[in-house]
C-alpha cells in the first residue's frame, strides 16, 4: 500500500488534480488520514448491511467540518473538509 501513496502523488503532480478515493472498507482507512474532502451518502434504510464506513463518526466530527449536507427523499450526502483546511475552502468559494 505505501506504493500506493507513492503513485498517487506522483499522478497529483502530474495532473496538478484532484484524487478522488472510492473504497471498500480497507482502501477507505488506508487512505482516510490522507483526505482533505469527504463525500459521504447516509442512506435512509432500515436493512442491516454487512459492510459499512470504517471510520466512526465522532473520529469525522473531530477531525473535519461538515460544509454541504444534500437530503434527497431517500438518503443525505453530507461533505466534510478538514478542519485545517476550512479556511482556505471558505475563501475558494466566497463563503463569509
């Protein structure tokens, strides 16, 4: 996996982009103290699913600042950004 990190810092400096990281579990904690954005869809259901978000909510809400929150009829999307990153977002997108 630290070839992994190796790589894709070689494609952001490259690309000069964004890396957008979609798990299963495993690649999600790897890379979780990596992210800078999280995009995370809580779906309203009841059903028991066998394999969730490996990150506790309270390690997020610690550690990131919840920016956007989208309710659809069937789920929310929340997006959080680091909270040493908030200031710089605020500024990029004009938000006083």
């Amino acid at each position: 996996m630290d070839e992994s990190i190796d790589f894709l810092e070689k494609l952001r400096k490259v690309y000069k982009s964004k890396i957008i990281i979609i798990g299963g579990s495993n690649i999600y904690e790897y890379f979780f103290s990596y992210c800078t954005k999280l995009h995370i869809t809580y779906v309203d259901n009841d059903d028991i699913g066998d394999v969730l978000f490996p990150i506790d909510e309270t390690v997020i809400d610690k550690n990131y600042d919840i920016v956007d929150n989208k309710k659809y009829e069937d789920f929310i999307i929340k997006t959080f950004i680091k909270n040493n990153l908030i200031d710089i977002h605020l500024k990029l997108n004009n938000i006083h």
